[in-house]
C-alpha cells in the first residue's frame, strides 16, 4: 500500500499524488497558490502541486 501523508487531506482523486484509497495526499509537502490578484476566499486557492493522474 502506498504511503500517505495524514497531515495533508486532499480529495482530488484525478492528482496522480492522490491515495488510491484515502483521502490524503501522498506527498511529504505541497505547496498552495493562489490564481487571484487578491484572494478572499478558499475557492481562489489552489494545490500548485497537482499534476494530472
Ligand atoms: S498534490 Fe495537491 S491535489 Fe495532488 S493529491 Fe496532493 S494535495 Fe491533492
């Protein structure tokens, strides 16, 4: 089984550092952004770490 990473909860099963699983992240860190000039809200962030399954 691969490892997952309990401090990072991730629900995007379409990342390939996804668990097949779990819901976790399988990566030892990830790193957030922002695409808003001026974000105000959870949607305007982003996990720039994802890479397509
Ligand atoms: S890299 Fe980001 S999007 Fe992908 S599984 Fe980890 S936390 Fe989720």
């Amino acid at each position: 089984m691969e490892k997952c990473n309990q401090c990072i909860k991730c629900t995007v099963q379409q990342c390939k550092h996804h668990h097949q699983s779990r819901n976790f992240c399988t990566l030892d860190c990830i790193e957030v952004g922002t695409h808003e000039a001026n974000p105000k809200m959870d949607q305007c962030t982003d996990c720039t770490s994802f890479d397509l399954r």
